[in-house]
C-alpha cells in the first residue's frame, strides 16, 4: 500500500479513537453528576427540596434584541433529567397571579464548567421588558408544560396566569428589550 494511504488510515482510526475516550469521559462525568444528584436528593424528601445552586449569568439585567435568546447559567448540583426549565415572565399581573409562558427545558449541561444552557423566546415582551425565570419544576408543573405545548400550536399561544406554587425559583432576571 502507498504510504499516504497508510498514514491517512492510521490518522483516522486515531481520530476515531480519540473520539470514542472523549465521549467516555463525559458519560463517566456525566455519570458522576448524576451520582451526587441522587445522593443529594435520597438525603431529602423531595428533589424539590434540594438546593441545586442554579443561577443565571447571562442575560442577567442586560438589555437584549432578537426575538430569542441563549440563556446561560451556573448549576452546583445537577437537577434531576428535565426537571430545570425556563420560563419568561411579564411585567403585567391578572387577579390570578403573574403572566408567565414556558419556554424550553433545560437540556444542556456542560459537567466540566458546571454550566448550561437553553433559549428563550422574548418575542412578546415590551420594549420595557420583563423576567427570565429557570427553575426546577415539580410534577404537576410538567403536566402543564406538556399540556401548554400539546395545546399550544393549535389554538394559539397564551400565557398562563399564576406561577405553580410546588416549583422552585432559582433565579429570576429582570431584562429590556433593545
């Protein structure tokens, strides 16, 4: 065999391994988190009852344009799968409580910087703005969610008055609108 072809079969097994110890590395970190989040939450009677040490960085008071936004963030403790989940919240209040609109699960987590991240849609806030707020939801609160994203597409989106009183805020952030 040429030795071109042989150098570049050799690179790319090497890429190929490479890539496989990496993703190992994280599934072993990832795995490690998801340790210390049971064992937090088996010294509890909840998980709601844990303190995660979530917390927003950015936007965090800033004025913002665009109609979505990277929303990012600090956790000490991983929270239990989809449970940690953001939520934009108007300024305006109804006799039933705050006007606020779920917008996406917190999926992404980066174990080696304790960060995250997930988008939010402020396409409907005022240019005098409102909150972003992440929190770890209970389970009634994601029968909502699930009911408020079945429904959502069909008969237009709305907001929902009144913030479920069995959830967590960890951290809410008031922004403007560019």
């Amino acid at each position: 065999m040429d030795t071109v072809v042989i150098a570049a079969l050799v690179g790319a097994i090497a890429t190929v391994v490479a890539a496989y110890i990496t993703a190992r590395a994280k599934d072993r970190q990832i795995k490690r988190e998801w340790d210390e989040t049971k064992n937090a939450v088996s010294a509890r009677d909840s998980y709601l009852k844990v303190d995660y040490g979530v917390r927003i960085t950015y936007p965090k008071g800033d004025v913002v344009s665009g109609d979505t936004i990277d929303v990012k963030g600090t956790y000490k403790v991983m929270p239990p799968p989809e449970t940690l989940r953001l939520y934009t919240v108007s300024p305006e209040r109804t006799a039933y409580g705050e006007r606020f609109w779920p917008q996406e699960i917190v999926k992404e987590f980066f174990p080696d910087s304790k960060t995250w991240r997930a988008r939010a849609n402020i396409s409907g806030f005022a240019k005098t703005g409102g909150a972003i707020v992440v929190a770890i939801v209970s389970q009634p609160a994601i029968v909502l969610w699930d009911f408020y994203y079945k429904v959502g597409p069909q008969i237009g989106w709305w907001d929902i008055e009144g913030w479920p009183n069995d959830s967590v805020v960890c951290e809410r952030v008031p922004i403007t609108r560019a």
